[in-house]
C-alpha cells in the first residue's frame, strides 16, 4: 500500500508545471497557467493583480486588494472581497 501512495505522490510532481519568474507578466502579484485558487481566509496584501489563464476561484472570507483577470470563469465563494476589478 505504501509503494502505491508513493507512485502516485511521484507521478503527481512529475506533472506539475513550474512557471519560471520571466515568463510571469508584470504587475502580478499571483498568476498561473492553470486553474487558481486562493485559499480560504487567504488574500493579497498590496495592489497586484491576480491573474490565471485559466479560471480563478477565491475561497471563503478570503480578500483580494488589487484586481482579478482570468481567461476563463472566477468563482467568488461565500463573503469573498475583491477591492478592485474583476474582468
């Protein structure tokens, strides 16, 4: 049983795709190829975008101060706050 958790541990970081820093746009605070999700109770600080180009998901009571740009959906769950845009 344990052979199989590690086999599927590997091949789930084999999968996982890495951004290199000069590939990310300016002005982000957080972005992402794939699909985003800012974590319940989690947020950014500062007036950065978050971005993905794919959808973004904000978690319950989380705050984004900075606006959201998303190529696909944004889900805002249960008292999220975004003080900025979101397109």
């Amino acid at each position: 049983m344990i052979k199989k958790r590690f086999k599927i541990g590997l091949f789930l970081l084999l999968n996982m795709s890495i951004l290199q820093a000069e590939n990310v746009p300016s002005c982000y605070a957080v972005f992402s190829t794939e699909d985003l999700k800012i974590g319940d109770r989690a947020g950014t600080d500062g007036n950065g975008i978050v971005g993905s180009n794919s959808q973004v998901l904000v978690g319950h009571d989380a705050t984004i101060v900075g606006s959201v740009v998303s190529a696909g959906n944004t889900m805002l769950y249960d008292r999220a706050n975004i003080q900025g845009n979101i397109t």
